[in-house]
C-alpha cells in the first residue's frame, strides 16, 4: 500500500527566503506526483502535475522535482510571501487515477511578513 | 475548479438522519472521487467511479453509499448519519489527457 510522508508538518520562514517542501513516498511505481495549496476553509488548488517520466515543473515562483527511483519530491518555493501562507498537499497517483490518489498529510507554511 | 461543483456547501444533521451530497461536473470526465478530510488524518478515499454506471470502494467506504446514474453526476448518500461522520467532504475529477486531480469546493457536515 502506498503511503506518502511530508515533512515538515509545520514551517514558519520570514518574508522574503526561499523554501523546501519534502514529500516522500513508498512505493517508486507512480503515474504521477501531484502538488495542491490548501487556505484555511478552502477547497484544494492543484499547483503543480509531475508525470512519472519528468524530473521537474515550474509555475511562476514554484518548483517541483520529482526523483522516483528514490521515492521524493520537493517544492521547492522562492521568494516567499505572506500570500503563499497556506497547507500544502502531495499526492501520488499508483494506479493511473483508477483508485484515486494517495495524500500526505500536508505541511503547514507560515510567512511571516 | 475545473468545473466541479458540490451542493450543498453546509449541513448540520442529528444522529440516524439521512443526506445525499451532490457532485456535478460541466465536462466530460470519466473518473470521479469522493474524499473526507479530517484533522490528523488527511485526505482519504470514500468511494470513487470510473464511468457512468460504475462504482467502487475506497478506503473509507463503510456507512456511505454512492451512484453515478449520468456521467455529469456522482453522489454520496448517508443512509443513517453518525457523528463519526463529521467532516469535510470533497468532491474530484481526474481530466483524461493529463491526469491531474481537480477539486471541488468542499461540503463541511456535522453530525449531533
């Protein structure tokens, strides 16, 4: 069974660093690696899709790495605002979206202004 | 969000009462989820659909049942609420070419 592990739970940074998420995960046989920002109350906001034969995607200020052979993945974020305050998810897709995706518990993020 | 959309957004009911949460899609995605989300727990599994016609168990499927009687449409009964079944529950799609999940926005229920 596939389990997907964040760390850290919680991270509080200045404005301004730039910053690392670690997701890891059990089983390397993936479709693909997905990253979500979740607000307090909210819904969740799919920020970055790392397929299985990538190494990496960029969106804006946002970088995902995807190492499958050893289970890992960072988002990496730079330049941190007090807007990217927020709990941010992985999720690992086995069985090519058939029986969903496995979630981490997710890491709360905390930029102090 | 994809076009995914979850009614209603909130609901108080009392022990043994009944609801159905609806999920509506405005495309034309195959694959559908219903997840809970709990502090400590994260996000698990309820049941999920392939297609129209089509459903199958999760992780957490015990106390819930699920239809998919038309493709846009995926909905999550609770014959005989229980407390235990507070939560926030969410609504997904998956789009065909890429894979990526999309949520809906979330419906909180509470169970007395």
């Amino acid at each position: 069974k596939q389990e997907v592990t964040q760390i850290p739970a919680a991270l509080s940074v200045p404005e301004g660093e730039n910053l690392v998420l670690n997701c890891s995960f059990t089983d390397s046989a993936i479709y693909n690696l997905q990253w979500f920002r979740q607000d307090p109350g909210k819904g969740l906001t799919s920020l970055l899709l790392i397929q299985s034969s990538q190494r990496e995607q960029t969106s804006g200020r946002l970088n995902a790495s995807l190492d499958k052979s050893s289970g890992r993945s960072t988002l990496y974020i730079a330049a941190s605002q007090p807007g990217d305050s927020a709990t941010y998810l992985c999720a690992v897709d086995s069985g090519g979206g058939a029986d969903g995706l496995t979630f981490g518990k997710g890491t709360h993020l905390i930029i102090q202004p | 969000n994809a076009g995914v959309t979850q009614t209603p957004k909130f609901r108080v009911l009392k022990t043994g009462q009944s609801m159905t949460l609806l999920c509506a899609q405005d495309m034309n995605h195959e694959y559908m989820y219903w997840y809970r989300q709990d502090p400590g727990m994260g996000l698990r599994l309820i049941h999920y659909s392939v297609g129209e016609g089509t459903t199958a168990k999760g992780e957490v499927p015990d106390g819930y049942n699920v239809s998919r009687l038309k493709k846009q449409n995926f909905l999550l009964g609770l014959e005989s609420a229980a407390p235990s079944q507070t939560s926030v529950y969410f609504c997904a799609i998956v789009t065909t070419n890429t894979g990526e999940l999309f949520f809906g926005e979330g419906s909180r229920l509470t169970v007395l």
